[in-house]
C-alpha cells in the first residue's frame, strides 16, 4: 500500500465533450465543472481555443474560462493547437495551456493541418511564449504509442518530441494513448526509457479505453513512478480527427483504484456518481465507466 499522492486531470469538459452528437452550451459546460470542482478533483482541462468549424462542441472557451477566473481550488487548463489559440487563450484569462503535437506526420495534418516538424515548432514557439507570459505549460504528445494512420510509433520519436518541447521550457509533459492501442509492456517499457533520461515528475499519461487495458497501462505507469494521470467522467471521449478513439479511461474508475491501492487523490469518490448522471443525462445517451453504480450503492 502507497500513501503516496497522485495528481488527477479531468479531461471531461474539452475531451469528453468535444466529439459528442449533443453540444453542450457554455452554462451546461460551467456547470459540469462545478460539479467537478466540488468533488475535489486537482486538475481540470476545461475548454479547448480550437476552431469552432472543425470541433463545434468546443466553441465559446473564452466564455468558459471567464467564467472560472475566481477558481482557486483547482487547477483549470485549455488546450491550445496553434498560436491563435494560444493568444485567444491568455487573452480570456487561462493560467495553464497545453500544446498537442502528435508523433506523427499525418495525425498532425489531420488533427491541426500542420506537418510534423511545423507542429513541434509551433508548439515550442507557443510554450516559449507562455513562459514568458508566466503561464504554466504542458505538452501532450498524441498518438505515443500507435498512431491511426501510420501504425505503431517508435519510441525515439516521442522521446525526441520530450525533449524538444523540455529545451522550449515546458513544465511537464503528458503521453497520450489516443486510440487506446498500448498493453501494460508498452506502456512500462516507454516510461522506463522517458523516466531514465528525464526526471519522472514530469511525465503524466492520458489513456483510452478502447481496448480495456487504461487501468492496466496506470498500473503500468505507476510502477515507473509516474504520479499524474488524465482522465474523464463517465469514460466519455475520443478524438474526432483519429479513427477508431473510443473514450477515455473513466474518473471514477481511476479514483476508485488508486485509492483501495491506498494512493491518495483527494478526489471526494461520493460524489463521482451525480456527476457521471449529469453527464448521462445532458448527452442523452449512455455513458462509459464501471464504478458509478458500485460507488452509489457504496455510498
Ligand atoms: P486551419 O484551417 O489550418 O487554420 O485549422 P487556419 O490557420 O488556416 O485558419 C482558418 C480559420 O480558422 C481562420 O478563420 C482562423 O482565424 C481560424 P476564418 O478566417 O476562416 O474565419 N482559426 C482559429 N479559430 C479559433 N481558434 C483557433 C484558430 N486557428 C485558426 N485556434 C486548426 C487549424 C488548428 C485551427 C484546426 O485544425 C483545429 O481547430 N483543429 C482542432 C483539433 C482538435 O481540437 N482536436 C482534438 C483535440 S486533440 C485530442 O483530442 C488528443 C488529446 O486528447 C490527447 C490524445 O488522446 O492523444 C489531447
Ligand atoms: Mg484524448
């Protein structure tokens, strides 16, 4: 058993959202959050500055984030594709930003219409800025271990990419399994090769479920000592620009593992299962996850 705290992300509100038939408006979106925000969850990625043409469930972030500038009990980030997005990003008030290359040509040109050098570029040129600005900064390296398009991703690449976004002065940096596509080893053998090169405080992962294997993969991390994890209400999720990304490992799943592994999270477990109800209830459809029912018998 670990005492030992672990940092959850709560991607629901950008990823769980921004692939739904049902777009949620500003107020339904703010209102998730407080939601979330009450159950204590640490981190939260609230909105994304993406063009409304090629993701519509994300317009209106500035709406969002001005609506949480008084937010002291969590931390709330956006993700941010490109420098537009990064300035109508501080421009609405956002503290924390995240940058999102992914480790291949094609989902690059797919996701933000930027080859795979231009996007590691301007993401550099993005966290460059913010730091300048006194912004905190993340770097997401999508498609980490197999890419929709191009097939399984070698690992040089996306220690290549670590680095690259670690000499522009990004503060920590999260490897996305966007279609669900890593097993335990794979997991295990590119954090152990990301943690022997760089202190492993800086590495968070983000998996899908696709295949049943997200909690595995935490495992997994968790044996290399990574202590920070993204995940989402009710397993809602997935890429609209990747084929085949199903939805992300489920909050209430994660939260109730790490803690009967005696990790603490701080994140209230009660009150997990009125907000996947909310969520299901908004979407008007089922939603993912496995523990929202024992939790609401539990409790
Ligand atoms: P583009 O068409 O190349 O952009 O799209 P452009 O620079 O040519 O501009 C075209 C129009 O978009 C212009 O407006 C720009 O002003 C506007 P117009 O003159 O036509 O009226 N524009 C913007 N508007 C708002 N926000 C912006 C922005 N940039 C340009 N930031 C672009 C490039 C990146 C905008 C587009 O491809 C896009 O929005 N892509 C969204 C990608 C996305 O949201 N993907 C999902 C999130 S990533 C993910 O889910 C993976 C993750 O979960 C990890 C994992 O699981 O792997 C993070
Ligand atoms: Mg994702």
């Amino acid at each position: 058993m670990s005492s030992e705290f672990v940092y959850i992300n709560e991607v629901s509100p950008r990823d769980g959202l921004q692939n739904q038939k049902t777009i949620l408006g500003s107020q339904s979106r703010l209102e998730l959050i407080r939601q979330l925000i009450e159950a204590n969850l640490p981190g939260i990625e609230a909105a994304s500055f993406v063009s409304p043409k090629a993701v519509p469930a994300m317009a209106g972030a500035h709406e969002i984030i001005e609506g949480l500038v008084d937010t002291n009990e969590c931390e709330i980030s956006v993700l941010v594709p490109n420098m537009k997005g990064y300035e109508l990003a501080n421009a609405a008030g956002a503290k924390v930003i995240s940058v999102v290359p992914s480790a291949t040509e094609t989902m690059n040109q797919k996701n933000i219409n930027m080859g795979l050098r231009e996007t590691i570029e301007s993401s550099c040129k993005i966290i460059e800025t913010a730091k300048k600005e006194n912004l905190k900064t993340r770097g997401y390296v999508a498609v980490a271990w197999e890419c929709p398009f191009e097939g399984k991703v070698q690992e040089s690449i996306v220690l290549d990419i670590a680095n690259q976004m670690l000499g522009a002065g990004v503060d920590e940096i999260i490897l996305a399994d966007t279609i669900g596509a890593a097993n335990p080893s794979s997991v295990t053998s590119l954090f152990n090769k990301c943690v022997s090169e760089f202190d492993h405080q800086i590495f968070s992962a983000h998996f899908h479920d696709t295949r049943a294997m997200a909690l595995a993969n935490v495992c997994a991390a968790l044996s290399e000592g990574i202590r920070k994890f993204d995940s989402c209400i009710g397993g809602l999720g997935g890429c609209p620009f990747a084929p085949g990304a199903a939805g992300n490992l489920a909050t209430e799943d994660l939260a109730n593992m790490l803690s009967q592994m005696g990790y603490v999270t701080g994140v209230a477990l009660e009150k997990l299962p009125a907000i996947v109800s909310y969520c299901r209830e908004q979407l008007q459809e089922p939603v993912g996850g496995r523990m929202s029912a024992w939790l609401a018998k539990a409790n």
